[in-house]
C-alpha cells in the first residue's frame, strides 16, 4: 500500500482523469496566412486576372480536343492521293478543327469567368446565380451572331448548362 500512495502526487488536489486520444478533441491554433499568400490571393481575386487564365485554359482545352476529334475525323479523301497528300490533308484539317476550337474555348472561358467574376462582385455573394447569369451572358453572346432568338436560346441554354454544373459539382454549399 505504501508503494501506491507514494506513486500518486502530493498536492492536496485530486487531478482530473486523462482521457484518450479517441474521445478528446484537440484545438488546433489558427495559422494566419502570410504576406506572400495574401498577394497571391488578391492577385487571384482580380477579375482580369480570372478571364485570362480561364481563356488561356479553354484554349488549352479547345486545342487539345480539336486535335482529338479532328484525329477522329474520317474525311472523304479521293483515290489519287498518294499517302504522303492524304497525310498531308488530314493534319491541315486536323490543325484548322484544333485552332477553331481552340479560338472558341478560349472565347468561352474568357467570358465566362469575367461575367461570372463582375456579377459576383457586384452581387457581393457566391451563390448559383452568379453562374445562371454568367451562362446566359456567355451563351448569348456566343451565339448572337444568329440573331435575337438565337442569342435568347444560347442565353437559356448555357445558362441551364452551367447551373446543372454547378449543382452536379456542388460547389456553392
């Protein structure tokens, strides 16, 4: 008994229980961003900023996709053309398909994410609205070269796309 008594401190107060690490939780400090990362995120916060990298990205993308389905195309190619023409052909028209979609995308993208970027700030909340504005700025503008109806269904309809992205992502919780 004595060895027992002399194993537990002599304060006088009795200490509460640990209790294991699967019960406690535990609060983290708050770390306070650095100076670096709040330049980066103002930066990041300009709307110039956010249409040219979304430009430049979707030009990426329509680049990289016209190759692919330019790749995919089975042109109709006449039985006088050796197979160095018939080569020949085919990356010309593969390189026109890349840089059309390429210049398309990177219109979209561009647009876009300005639109979205001005309604945000000017609405001052993150929400599904600023992208159903944002597609129909975008699909109207698009395809308003067909004229007003044309322009009111690309309105409507890129509008109703990017909404059901945005819901199928989840992203404004």
């Amino acid at each position: 008994m004595a060895d027992s008594s002399a194993a537990e401190p002599t304060t006088g107060a009795s200490s509460p229980p640990v209790a294991s690490d699967e019960n406690s939780t535990q609060i983290q400090p708050i770390r306070m961003p650095t100076i670096e990362e709040i330049r980066a995120q103002e930066v990041w916060n300009n709307c110039a900023v956010r249409a040219v990298t979304s430009g430049v990205m979707g030009g990426g993308l329509g680049l990289m996709m016209g190759l692919f389905l330019g790749a995919l195309d089975n042109p109709i190619t006449h039985d006088t053309m050796t197979a160095r023409q018939q080569f020949v052909f085919t990356a010309k028209q593969m390189g026109q398909r890349s840089w059309n979609s390429c210049k398309t995308f990177a219109v979209m993208g561009l647009v876009f994410s300005a639109a979205e970027c001005i309604v945000e700030k000017a609405r001052a909340k993150h929400d599904t609205v600023n992208t159903a504005i944002a597609g129909c700025v975008t699909g109207g503008s698009m395809s308003a070269r067909g004229g007003p109806k044309a322009a009111c269904i690309g309105c409507a309809g890129f509008a109703t796309f990017s909404v059901l992205i945005e819901k199928f992502f989840d992203r404004h919780t």
